[in-house]
C-alpha cells in the first residue's frame, strides 16, 4: 500500500489510469447523485461523450433512459450498497452495483457504479427472464430467512421497555395487539420509535417467520405510491418495464405490511386499502383478475386523523378501521424518566460501533434530562452518536454539548421557574438572574450595566422592579437579598 502511493506521489494521474484499463464501467457521482467522472468503457457503453455526461445528476439521466434503473440512485436512497441487472441503450443487460464512498465521520461523500455486460452471456440460452424472476424468487426467500434469523436471535433486541407509566402501558398494549392478527394504528410524534413498535408488534405475532416490510408513505409521489403498494402488470403503462413489478403487498405475503406516516396517503388510495384489508384482495394496475394475499397491515402517524376526518382530509371507514386497536408512543417529555436509561443504551452501543469507551457527565445527563427533545427518540440517538464520534475526551462534558440544549437547561435549572410559567415570566426571570450576576461579578452598579450594555438608570429601574436589595460597603455594591416574595 505504502508502495502504491508513492507511485501516485509521483504520477497523480495513476489511479486515473487504472481506472480507464477497467474494461468495464466505471461511473462516480458526489453524495448527491451529481455524475463526477466516468471512464472510457462507460463512454462507449453509453454512445455519448463524457462531456455530454459529466455535471448531469444520475436521476436526470434515468428520466432520459441512459439506464434504468439508476444504479447509484437507489445506493444513495437506501444507504447502503445495492446491485442490480441495469439495462442501458438498446437493451443490453448489466450487473450494475452502486458502492458508497464513506469518509471517517461516518457520511456519505460520493457513489462509484461498476457496471459489467452480461448480455452475451444469456443471450443463448434465452433464458434472461427466467433468470431475472428467479432472482426476484430468491431475493423473497433471503429476505424471509433474513426475518426467521433476526427472531432467532430473540426479539429481545427490539426493547420497548421503560419506567415511566406512559411506557409502560405502551409496552402492555403492544403485547396485547401483537396477540391478536387485525389492523392496528401506532400514533407517536416524529421520531418516537413508531417503526420499531411496528416490527416489536411484528416479532411478536404468529407472523413473525414472514417478512415485515415497511413504506413511507409521505416519502413517493401518488402515482409511485401506488405502483411500489400494488405492483402492475408488464406494459400497463409508460415507463412500466417489460416483466411487470411485484408490489409490496404481495412481498408480504404470509407477513406484515407497515405504513408508515398513513395520514399522507391520497384518498384514492385509502379506499383501496380499505378494500385489501376488508378482502384481503387487490388489483395491480393493469390487471384484469384481483389478487390474494394473506398480509397484516399496520400503520403509523404524527398527525391527528380524527381531525383530518372531519376535515375531509382522511377517509372515515379507514380510520375506523385502524383505530379498532391503538398505542400512543409516548414523547421524551412524556417519559423523561426514560431518558437516561435511553442515552445510557445508545451510549453502549455506539461505543461498541466505534469501538470507544465513551461515558457521560452527570452534569449531561442533567441537561438530557432537561431538554425538551422535539426529535424525540431519534434525536436522543443521532446526538449520542455525534458525541461519541467527536468529543476529545473520555468523559462527555457539558462543553460538547449543542448550544440549544445549554440554554435551555440554563432556563430549566432555576427554581423559581415553574412549569407552568408564561413566556414574559421565564424572560423576566433571565433578566432579574442576569442583572444579579452582573451586581455580583462587578460589585458596581455603574460596572454592571457596562457589563450588561444598558444605562446606569436602566438598571436601576430594573432592581427596583425586582426588588433587588443592594448594600454598599467600603465603595462596593453588594446584593443583599436575590429574591424576596
């Protein structure tokens, strides 16, 4: 290794050269998608020149039928590395994989695709489309020997569990619905853990040997949306490829089928969930004959529904259906009891990733305990992650902490803010502890308000307001009494 950089030292346009005596294709883009470089096999694969590439992002290019599908698209959308059968131009097959590029802070700074003709090497045997459909056939099969491992592992690694009593009755009542093999309805704000309680739900049925598959449904435009839920037939419309697409409710057969943020489903596409779940039965687009299949829907929201039925936004029999078993996840700032056993156990595990021996303050903790988490569980985890990676010391202090969480814990930590206090109430309260601080730092009155950047009479006003008592001595001004009822 040593060796080969020094030989790039000396000749930088080395690993350029490898690259283009690849045979096959090589294509980079940045994080973005954005195309940065591609070789000289990718040029005469696609019949265009570099120049004509480069500074296109990959998704524009899938529009335009370079390829299909945007190998490095989907590597970037999935965050992970993905390998599929490409076509590109006058439908030669590739085996395309997309491979991230990762830097040491754990994020993603480009994608190389590599892509390799296997054209001639099917085109004798015909055999292309059996091929592809086995690999569909299997794929199904990884992805349930995938599932029947993660429970035999134990389902003890989804933990649900906490000490607070909202917690608590989340937990007795997921148990409850996993029991039983009907609809469900998990409501919780933005990053409360409502996929995880989808999968617990799942892990803990009789269908826990199927696939659980999961969609956002916020995340597809209606037309896609409804495609990837229901599949189509081969030809039904424009752009469908030649073999059809198995939809996700078929790809959870004997299992369950999570749909997730349910609220932003168009209405259209409510009634015909609505009808799967009443029939188990569904019509890909294209189709002429319904099809069967034996899935469990569970769905989630951050939204209110019963307000969006009365608004018309949300259809009525849906929501009646889903709402027959309920579990509210409750909020951070419902569980605040919680949190510390949270960031105790993303600390482990992200110390165990990383191999760190990371441990927190008390005075962090302090601060968890304190902040108001409009993330919820998610934050919690994402900001434990940040802070194993890049504080400098062993022990996580206060100082490595985000400045939002500082001031409000600042705020949290007086005791004479209640919970209950008015925005004017805790504002007057920073003042009255800003001026206080000030009186006794400076021990001046004219000081003090330097300090604070407000007139001499200004302060004063203000400790008259306060009823901030003031004792001079020996030419020096002293606070007698903080605060006095």
């Amino acid at each position: 290794m040593e060796k080969l950089f020094e030989l790039s030292h000396q000749n930088p346009a080395l690993f350029v050269d490898i690259l283009e005596s690849i045979n096959d294709a090589i294509f980079i883009s940045d994080h973005e998608g954005t195309t940065l470089w591609l070789n000289s096999a990718s040029e005469a694969m696609f019949g265009i020149p570099k120049n004509k590439i480069t500074g296109k992002n990959v998704r524009d290019l899938e529009k335009e039928g370079l390829f299909k599908p945007s190998v490095l698209r989907m590597a970037l959308e999935e965050g992970k590395n993905v390998s599929t059968v490409q076509t590109v131009g006058k439908g030669r097959k590739y085996i395309a994989t997309g491979h991230l590029v990762i830097n040491k802070e754990g994020k993603v700074i480009a994608a190389v695709a590599h892509l390799r003709d296997i054209t001639d090497a099917v085109k004798n045997t015909s055999k292309l489309q059996e091929i592809e459909e086995l690999l569909e056939k299997y794929s199904a099969q990884i992805r349930k020997l995938t599932n029947m491992q993660q429970n035999r592992i134990g389902v003890e690694n989804v933990n649900l569990g906490g000490k607070s009593n909202s917690r608590i009755i989340a937990k007795k009542i997921v148990e409850k619905i996993a029991a039983v093999d009907t609809t469900a309805l998990i409501v919780g704000e933005t990053g409360t853990g409502k996929s995880l309680t989808a999968e617990k739900i799942h892990l803990l049925s009789k269908r826990r040997n199927g696939p659980f598959v999961q969609i956002n449904c916020a995340s597809l435009p209606d037309s896609l949306l409804e495609s990837e839920l229901f599949g189509y037939e081969k030809g039904s419309f424009t752009g469908a490829t030649s073999k059809g697409k198995t939809g996700l409710i078929k790809a959870a057969e004997s299992g369950t089928l999570f749909l997730d943020e349910i609220g932003e489903m168009p209405l259209h596409l409510q009634t015909k969930i609505l009808h799967f779940i009443q029939s188990k039965t569904y019509m890909p687009i294209g189709a002429r004959e319904p099809r069967h299949a034996d899935v469990r829907i569970i769905a989630a929201t951050n939204r209110d529904l019963e307000q969006m039925v009365a608004e018309s936004k949300f259809r009525s029999d849906l929501f009646y259906r889903m709402n027959i078993l309920t579990v509210n996840i409750p909020s951070l700032r419902e569980s605040r009891d919680d949190i510390e056993d949270l960031a105790i156990y993303f600390l482990n595990m992200f110390n165990e990733k990383y191999n760190k021996n990371k441990r927190f303050s008390n005075g962090v903790l302090k601060n968890f305990i304190h902040y108001s988490w409009p993330g919820n569980v998610r934050e919690l985890e994402n900001l434990i992650e940040r802070l194993v990676i890049l504080s400098e010391d062993e022990f996580i202090e206060e100082k490595d902490l985000p400045q939002k969480m500082m001031e409000q814990h600042m705020i949290s930590k007086s005791p004479y803010i209640s919970n209950n206090a008015t925005m004017t109430e805790i504002l007057e309260e920073i003042e009255k502890k800003m001026i206080i601080d000030a009186l006794e730092t400076e021990n001046s009155t004219r000081k003090a308000a330097n300090f604070l950047g407000v007139t001499q009479s200004l302060l004063m006003r203000r400790v008259r307001k306060y009823n901030i008592k003031l004792v001079v001595e020996e030419s020096k001004t002293f606070v007698k009494q903080h605060y006095e009822e």
